[in-house]
C-alpha cells in the first residue's frame, strides 16, 4: 500500500475527497482532449444557454468513442481505490463536462438522493466521483470548490438548497440565489492535468467561473466503493441510476465495463429520488 493512502482514506472520510496526482499520462490525456473537442465541436447556442451554470454535459451511454469504456477501466483508478481499502468497486455513469470560454461560477450542490439510512450520515463514502481535469485548474479558469466535511455533517447551506440540480439552477436564472454565492467555509481545490479527484457524493462542491479565453472540461465518473456493504435499496437506485453503454462499443470492451458495473437481483425497491432533510439525525 502507498505510505500516503492511510491519510488520504482519512482525508476522503473526514473532508469528503482527496487527491491522487499524475494518474493519467500525458498520452491518456491528450487523447481524452481530442475526443472531447469532438464532442463539443456541434454544441449550439441554446445548450450554452441551458447549461450556462455548468457548462455543455455528455453521459456517457450516448457517446461512441470507446475511448470512454477505456477510461472507466483505468487501471489507475481501481489502483487508488485499493489503496485506499476499497477492492468490491462498482461503476454507474460517467459524464464529461466542458466549460466554455468566458463562463460563470457553478451552483452548490450535492450528488446524493437517499438520506434515509443511517449510512447516510455517516463518514464513509457509499459513492465517489472520480474527476479527471484536462487543463490544470485555478480560480481564473474554474477549478474545483468544496465545503469540506459536508457530506456527512450538517452545513447552514443545507437548509437553503432545494432541487440541487433544478433547470433553473443550470441557467442560472437567478445570479443571486444562494447556491451561487462564496462561502465562509469554502476551499479551493485546484488540480493539475490528469490528477485524480476522488470526492464523496454528498459533498457539497462548486466551481468557480472560466474567465480564461480556453475550454475547462473534467470527466466525472461515478463509482460505489463497496458495493456490498450498501443497503439494499441504496443498491437498487445505484442500478436504476446506471447507464445503457452504446451499442457500437466492442463486445470485449462492453464486457469488460459491464463486469464492473452496479448489479443487484434482489427484489428490495430502490429508495425514492429525495432531498437532504434540513435536520438529519446524524451519527
């Protein structure tokens, strides 16, 4: 085991994320940026307008390059995820997010539904989003921002946030709501090309704006790090919520995705899609 993975464990679970630097090459990376400017060559006018907040979005289930399916089976990845203790991993949906030019500040919120298990409440991560930035980042061209600890305790933020991912919010309609202000305990999280951000899905995070003349785009991949240990309702929604990978995709590669991918046969339904109550009994 890495001498450093005991403190970054720690740090995941009580922070909420952590770092791993250089865990793609310079190679990995270039080809990741050639098939995101291909991705994002047809966007139009009316998808800036509707993801002005966030900037354009791509799942992967409806992309073609296989590139994507290579990306979730990074062996970096699942490397660092057994470093840090977690060897039953599972994959779900991945995204990649590119942030024009001359953009604005992304809104807080959380990516988590549940909030009805104990676990729910606790510090260690159910599911990680693992962010691959292509440029190094800064606070001039929107790297990452983060409430540390806010995954698992209970922040005044909280009680302000609605619908975290609300159509309003992605067009940022309203400039002045509070999912779009600075923090007193907020922290800047910037990163160099090709690092490896692990954070918790309940972590409240943000970006800041690009005011750079180029694109900042990360990949977000969700993962679940010990899938088993999940409840099994917890472990329904992760299924519901998992992507149809593209049908154009090799057969040994959608073989390969598909092993790793969330998987329950039980006849427990998932929880339904919910809010984080403003005054949790937290553990």
């Amino acid at each position: 085991m890495d001498i450093q993975a005991p403190s970054k464990r720690d740090q995941l679970h009580r922070e909420g994320y952590c770092i791993f630097p250089d865990v793609l090459d310079a190679e990995t990376l270039q080809d990741l940026r050639s098939a995101t400017a291909r991705l994002i060559a047809p966007r139009t006018a009316a998808d800036r307008a509707r993801h002005r907040s966030t900037g354009s979005m791509f799942g992967f289930g409806g992309v073609e390059d296989e590139i994507w399916g290579e990306l979730v089976l990074h062996p970096g990845l699942f490397d660092c995820l057994q470093q840090l203790g977690y060897t039953d991993v599972t994959f779900t949906d991945g995204y990649v997010i590119s942030k024009p030019p001359q953009s604005p500040q992304l809104f807080w919120h959380y990516d988590w539904f549940t909030w009805v298990e104990p676990e729910d409440f606790q510090s260690a991560p159910q599911q990680v989003f693992a962010m691959y930035y292509l440029t190094d980042t800064s606070r001039y061209n929107g790297c990452l921002r983060v409430i540390p600890g806010s995954h698992y305790r209970h922040n005044p933020l909280h009680e302000v946030i609605g619908q975290p991912h609300s159509e309003e919010l992605h067009r940022m309609e309203d400039a002045n709501r509070p999912e779009f202000r600075p923090r007193p305990d907020e922290i800047d999280v910037p990163v160099r090309a090709g690092d490896l951000v692990l954070g918790d899905a309940r972590l409240l995070h943000a970006a800041h704006g690009n005011q750079s003349d180029e694109e900042r785009t990360v990949i977000t991949l969700w993962y679940q790090p010990d899938f088993p240990s999940l409840p099994e309702a917890t472990r329904r929604q992760m299924v519901e919520k998992s992507q149809t990978l593209p049908a154009s995709w090799n057969p040994e590669l959608r073989r390969a995705v598909q092993a790793v991918m969330a998987h329950y046969e039980g006849s427990v339904p998932a929880h339904p899609r919910m809010y984080r109550p403003q005054d949790p009994k937290e553990g």
